[in-house]
C-alpha cells in the first residue's frame, strides 16, 4: 500500500482518490493546522513543507513550501510531508513559533500555520546568510520576505509578521528539520492509485508517460498542479487519468552551451532561477513577479506554455528571447519556434500525444532586455498586461528588437510592428515615442474585470518609455 511520511509518522494513502488534495487529506487525519481559504493557493493559508532536492541541484534534501490545496495527495506517494504540527507543540515551540507568538504576529491564527511552514521554509534554506539589509525585503539575519509573499494575513498586521522573520537565527546544529538536510530527498517511485472513478499514474521513465499519452485520450500530465488544481478545486474538473511528470529526469536538466540554454519543462521556478544564479536578468525580473514562492516551487515553465494562456506570465519574456518548445512523443520530437507554438485561445501546435520537454533559448542574450509586468497587486496576481523586451543597441542605433505581449490578444503575441518600428533607427527619445504609440495599438485589446482596452494600450506604449528612461539613466530595466 502507498503511503507517504507525514511529521516523521508513515500514513497510508487508502481511500485516496487521485482528486483528492493533499490538504484534504492531512484534515482528514486530524491535522487541521493547514487550511482551505481560496482553494487556488493564493492564501497560503494551506502551505506545508516537503522534502526536495535543493532547488540549486546540490546534494541532499531542502524543506520546500507548497500549497497542499491544489496538490494530489497521490502525488506524495513515498513522499516526506512536514506540517505545523510537526515543527513544534504548545510546549515545545519552534524558533519560527516562539517568534511569532512573542512578536504578535498572530491574532485569529487562520493563517498562521500557513504563514509559520512558508517562515520555516525560509529559515532553513541552506544558503540563507546574514548581510545588510538593503531593499526593505531582506533583514539582517539573510530572511527574504519573498518567502512569505503568498501567505495573506487579514488581521494581524504584516510588520509583526516580518519583525519575526528578522528575529530568527540560524537552525541549531541538533535542530532534527536541519540535520534532515544532510541526506538525500526520496526519491520518486512509481504509483498507481484509482478511486472514484478516475486513475492518477506516476511513470517511471518518460518512455512509459509518452506511451500513456498515446494510448489514453483521457490522460492528463499534471507537474506542479498550480494551474489544474484551481481547475478541479473550483470548476469542478475531474480528469479520469492523471500522469505525473513533474520528477521525470529526461525533463529536469538544464544545460548552459556557447549558442543556447536549454531548461527542462519540468523544473520548477526556483530551481530554474537559483540553477542559473542570475545569468538570464530578465528571468529573474519574471520570477520575483510571477505568482508567489509557494506557487514557483511548483509551477514550471511547461506547465506555464501548455496551458497556452494568454495572460501566462512566461511567454512574453521568451517570445521576446526567441525561445523555441522541443515538444516529444513515442514517435519522436520536434522544435517549434514560440512564436508558431500559440494557434488560439488555449490553444497550440502541441497535441494531446505530446509533452513539452525543453524550452531552448538561443545564445548570447541581447544586452538590453526587461520584463514590465501590470497587475492590481504588486505581488501574487494576475497580469492585465505583460510585455517582453530584448534589444540590442549599437553606435546608437537600434540593431534588433523582439517584444513579447501579454493580455492584449487572444494567444501571446510579438510586437512585429512596433520591432519594425525600432530597427535600423537611433535609440532615441524621438525614435521611442513614435514607436511607443505603434506599441500601444498592438494587439487587440479588450474591457475586463482586470483592465479595460484602453488602459492596456497606454500601459503598452509607457512600457517602452520606461525602458528607455531607465536604460538611458544606466539603470537596467
């Protein structure tokens, strides 16, 4: 029988459907710290931690913080699960604990726990060391407040919150939760679990997953579960067969070569962003923006492309890098260019046979490059506009531009003409505002509830302005 580790104690995983969440399932069995606020892992209210392997490919294991709503409870199948009932007890506090309760950082506790596994996350990270801080999101003690970015309070207040995760030292050497770090994460194993009526399979190679593509039109690939847990948590979805492929090897490399950086679908964004430690900047514009850690430590870049969701965050950054999708199947793989990967309104070229395996962007990146995200919040929220830039000025003169858009049509687009309107033309204030009002009648905009029509095209043309500004300032975008 399945199980999975739970606060160091094996539970059994009967009973478990493959729609049920991991967050169900830790209630069920009486660990209710963990709580259902949005179903959509926007609260955090649900966080838990999991053992991984360091997002930075290093040895050994980290303790990882997920919204335990949108996973599959089979999904941790010989899995390591910590939750805030296993960090301490009424007695026995632990250190992130003991500061928030003597820091107020508690007042009605709903989302305590949450906010508690995503601090605990944080004060374990290997890495984590003390500096100056410089940004207000960093304290002294290495804590970045980044970590606590999907965790919503509706009571307390935040400054208790982050008084706390700046008081916090270092894991004491005996600190079981850091000795645990030494070994290596479980491993994957193959899994089989049906109930109600439906299957969730985890493959043991990418072979056998490519097969059950082929063979089952009902055969769902699910990684991270941040898009299609929302999808059965709220709109009632129910696949009848869902195929594991967010610990697939053949789709976790990434390799950095004299003409191209290839990542691995199914990578999440942190270990994306901390494998290549800062050598694409634009990335790392995308993934301080993009939804919250909790979400990253999940969410992959296939996962993002597969949806074929215009207002994805990553298209337009990699339409802007020139990004190509190798997408693979039991007959073999072929490599689309992004910009032909997007046929429609959730749709693309892929087909229900294939998985997107890599994401390969060309080599050397263009020197000025950005990603200008608009939304209602600052952080964890959908864009109503996203815009890609990557240009190359020389002698003055624009050499080439691709400008990626996001929101403002009905698949992620190029700029083509507003591109046209930059190349072969001085980098200028002139050359910029007239290419800015080209900018702002790209695509085809519309009202929603996020943003009207015009709004959207004043922001796309102000997009470009401030790139400018800011490059002309010698401050990169």
């Amino acid at each position: 029988m399945a199980e999975v580790t739970v606060n160091g104690e094996p539970l059994g995983l009967d009973g478990v459907t493959p729609h049920t969440t991991a967050l169900d399932f830790l209630r069920d069995r009486g660990l209710t710290g963990a709580k259902e606020g949005c179903a959509e892992g926007e609260c955090g209210a649900c966080c838990v931690l999991v053992a991984r392997p360091p997002a930075d490919g290093s040895p050994g294991a980290e303790w990882t913080s997920i919204n335990a709503c949108l996973v599959s409870a089979a999904s941790f199948a010989g899995q390591e699960l910590v939750t805030s009932e296993g960090l301490g007890t009424p007695d026995r506090l632990h250190p992130v604990q003991r500061e928030l309760a003597e820091r107020g950082g508690s007042q009605c506790g709903y989302c305590t726990p949450g906010f508690v596994c995503s601090m605990a996350a944080e004060y374990y990270r290997s890495d984590r060391a003390a500096s100056p801080s410089t940004n207000g999101t960093h304290g002294d003690n290495g804590f970045d407040l980044h970590a606590l970015s999907g965790n919503l309070c509706r009571c307390t207040g935040y400054r208790p919150i982050r008084d706390a995760a700046y008081a916090l030292t270092r894991p004491a050497a005996a600190d079981p939760l850091a000795v645990r770090r030494t070994a290596a994460a479980p491993a994957p194993t193959p899994t089989r679990i049906e109930g109600d009526g439906a299957t969730f399979v985890r493959p043991p190679d990418l072979a056998a997953a490519l097969d059950i593509l082929a063979d089952r039109d009902d055969a769902t690939p699910v990684a991270g579960a941040t898009d299609l847990g929302v999808e059965i948590n709220l709109r009632g979805s129910r696949p009848g067969l869902l195929v594991a492929i967010d610990r697939l090897p053949e789709l976790r490399d990434l390799q950095w070569s004299g003409d191209e950086l290839r990542i691995g679908a199914a990578l999440s964004l942190t270990e994306i962003e901390r494998r290549l430690t800062g050598r694409v900047p634009v990335l790392d514009d995308l993934f301080w923006q993009f939804a919250s850690r909790p979400i990253r430590n999940g969410a992959t870049l296939g996962g993002n492309l597969g949806t074929g969701s215009p207002i994805g965050d990553s298209p337009p950054v990699l339409l802007a890098l020139g990004a190509d999708v190798v997408l693979v199947s039991a007959s073999g793989e072929r490599r689309v260019p992004l910009a032909d990967y997007f046929t429609g309104y959730r749709t693309t070229v892929r087909t229900h046979s294939e998985l997107i395996a890599e994401v390969v962007v060309p080599l050397p990146l263009a020197p000025l490059t950005a990603f200008h995200k608009i939304a209602k919040r600052r952080y964890d929220d959908i864009s109503s506009v996203a815009i890609g830039f990557a240009i190359e000025v020389g002698d003055g003169v624009v050499r080439s531009a691709r400008i990626g858009l996001g929101g403002v049509a009905a698949t992620p687009v190029r700029a083509l003409e507003t591109e046209a309107a930059l190349v072969g033309r001085p980098w200028s204030p002139e050359t910029v505002d007239a290419a800015a009002l080209v900018l702002a009648a790209e695509g085809t905009p519309i009202d929603d509830q996020r943003s009207s029509a015009r709004y959207r095209s004043a922001m796309l043309g102000q997009s470009l302005r401030r790139l400018f500004a800011e490059s002309a300032d010698g401050v990169r975008p």
